[in-house]
C-alpha cells in the first residue's frame, strides 16, 4: 500500500535553507533527472510526480493536438506540451498539461533562453485532473499561474465532469457538466468539447 501512495501523490523534497538552487542550477538537476517529472515551488520545495496513469496520458495528448491544430490556425501564439518547464516570476518552476504563450513575447526571448526553461508564466494554461490527483494542490496551481499572469486557465475535472475557469481579475467559474468551454476572447475561435475530452480518458 505504501508502494502504490507513493506512486499515486507527488514527493515533495524540501531543500532550503540547506541548499539553494538558481535556476540555471535547477535546469540542469531536471536535466540529470531526465525521466522524472520535475516541477519547483516558490518556496522551492522540488516535486516529483509519477507518470501519468494511461487515462490522463491519452487525455493530454488528445488536447494538445486539439490546441496545435487551433494554433496552427490562428497563428498568434504557441502550444507547449507537460514537458515544458516554465520560470514563473514568484520563483516557481511549473509544467502545465497545456499551455499557449503569445509569439509577441516568445520572440523577445533570446537563443539561450528558448534552450533552457521559459523564462516566464503561460498566457493560458490548462491542468488536467487525473484519477488519483487531489483538487487542493490542483486548485492553488491555477491561482499561481493567475497570480503571475496567465489571463486564462482552464482546470479540467473529469471525475467530477467540471471545468473550472480562471480569468485575471474574475472569480473562479465553475462549470457544472458543460457541453462546451469557450477561449474567448484570448483564445480566438477555441471551443472545447468537453463531454467528448472526457470520454477519451475512458477505457473503451
């Protein structure tokens, strides 16, 4: 039982005041660890999470290719996929499901920074929830990517079939078994079928 709560909740790691690690620093132990999940918090605990279960897997990659399709239509921005570190300002590093950055602020980003971590927080960015992942630390994700800037973000509950929206200066929207999600007016022309991303996380 032990085995499998480990596999099934993040470890958390703290290493201040002991050790202190920059970014640069931080890049390259997530290098070293190349087949673990890697995320830091502000505080700079480091977390690491489990490989996704085969639902949420199949999930992801379904919307990625849902949003690489819209992005590659629009125009205006890029997708970034789970394995994308980002450098939020408050210090944290953080790897959501999905995330959408304008090209404005991609291309003031020099050759070095594009090979490391982006050095800045997702203009939109979705979590998905998995089977075994607890709403509380999910919840306080999507308030930080807020609190650094991201205008949109969407937390998507299958178990729950909810989808809870995140707008800068707005309360938190929670949408009760929606039919569709739409990005506007960030994400021009972006609507997700919600009840069919669900069912890709199901076993058919």
């Amino acid at each position: 039982m032990a085995h499998a709560s480990l596999l099934e909740q993040p470890l958390v790691v703290h290493t201040r005041p002991v050790l202190e690690m920059d970014d640069e620093q931080f890049f390259q132990f997530c290098q070293l660890n190349r087949d673990l999940q890697i995320e830091r918090t502000a505080d700079g605990d480091i977390t690491i999470m489990a490989p996704e279960a085969g639902s949420s897997g199949r999930g992801s990659s379904k919307l990625n290719a849902l949003f690489n399709q819209w992005a590659e239509r629009d125009g205006t921005g890029q997708v970034f996929g789970s394995s994308t570190g980002f450098n939020l300002p408050n210090g944290a590093t953080r790897s959501p499901d999905v995330a959408w950055v304008r090209n404005e602020r991609l291309e003031k980003l020099t050759d070095e920074q594009w090979q490391k971590f982006l050095p800045l927080c997702p203009d939109f960015v979705l979590e998905l929830r998995s089977p075994s992942d607890a709403m509380r630390p999910l919840r306080e994700k999507m308030e930080e990517y807020r609190e650094n800037g991201a205008q949109l973000g969407w937390l998507l509950d299958p178990l729950n079939k909810q989808v809870h929206v995140y707008r800068l200066g707005a309360a938190v929207d929670i949408l009760e078994n929606p039919a569709t999600v739409s990005g506007e007016p960030l994400l021009r022309g972006f609507v997700l079928d919600v009840p069919q991303t669900c069912a890709v996380m199901e076993r058919k």
